[in-house]
C-alpha cells in the first residue's frame, strides 16, 4: 500500500479509490501468475512403486559320492552319497567344488546359473577316486618291477663276480 500512495497522489479523489483497488488487482495477479509459474517449474512429482522383491534362482547341485561342497570358495556343507542340496544364488557365473570326506579327492566344475528356475549340476567324484587309485595301483606295480628288476641285477652281478672268483682262484692253484 505505501507504494502505491506516491502514485495516486496526483489522481483526483474521486477516482483514488477507484485506482487502489485497480493497482491491488494487479499486483494479486501479478504475484498469483508468479507463483502459478513457479509452482509449475519447480514441483516433481515422485511416485515409488511397491515392487516384489526379487526371487533368486536356485542352484541344485548332486553328488555321486558322500562330499563336503563349496560355492565359490564359501563352504556350503555335506552332500550325502547320491544326495543334493540346494541353494539361492544370483544368476550368472560359479564355480562349484566337491571335496570326498577323507579329502583326498576333489573336483572343481563351473556353471552357469539361468536367471529364473533351477539349474543343475552333477558332480561325478567316483571317476576322480577311480582315476587316483588306478594310478597309485600302477605305481606300486611299476615299483615293484623295478625293485624286482634291481634285485635280480644285484644277483646276476653276485653271480658274476662269484665265477669271476672262481676262475681266478683256478688260474692261480
């Protein structure tokens, strides 16, 4: 109001009223078109969606033979002999592990795990004990025949010298 009164000093007081109720208007509107323009660049309207929360994919993994598993690297526990076990994983890439119970044998099989399902993995251990103990069969039987063959060398050669000393006790008596 006090900046409108040096404006409508010169009006005639007829009209003063008249005009204050004209430069109030103006400024109502002015202000009303200000904010309805400012109102309509800053406001955001942000609506968040209730999702479900997302189901992991499971991984199955079998065992032909009683072994303590891993999952990448993590321990996951015992399968019994032709048992399984299952577990929640993220999909994509791992590395499943299975370690016989004396812990002599293990076998490292990588999969990949579909985005929704299940995913199998068959861990055959008995190939890989089967493998190991032909192995260690040969190798007994190898050193076997070679102590063998070492000990009859060791008596071709005591046979040898043997006669080798008979024939030069002959040459001498």
């Amino acid at each position: 109001m006090a900046a409108i009164q040096p404006m409508i000093k010169n009006v005639p007081a007829a009209l003063q009223g008249l005009f204050t109720i004209l430069a109030l208007s103006i400024a109502l509107l002015s202000s009303g078109v200000a904010a309805l323009a400012q109102q309509d660049a800053d406001v955001t309207v942000i609506v968040k969606a209730k999702s479900k929360p997302a189901v992991l994919p499971t991984l199955l993994v079998m065992c032909d033979l009683a072994c303590d598993w891993k999952l990448d690297g993590e321990d996951k526990g015992r399968i019994a002999e032709g048992g399984s076990a299952k577990v929640k994983v993220e999909s994509g890439q791992h590395m499943v592990e299975a370690i016989t119970e004396n812990g002599v044998d293990q076998m490292r099989q990588p999969c990949t795990v579909k985005p929704a399902g299940q995913t199998m993995v068959s861990i055959e251990l008995l190939p890989v004990v089967w493998a190991r103990l032909v192995a260690e069969q040969k190798a007994r039987e190898e050193e076997v025949q070679a102590q063998a063959a070492k000990e009859q060398a060791e008596r071709h050669l005591a046979v040898r010298q043997e006669r080798e000393a008979g024939a030069r006790a002959n040459c001498t008596g």
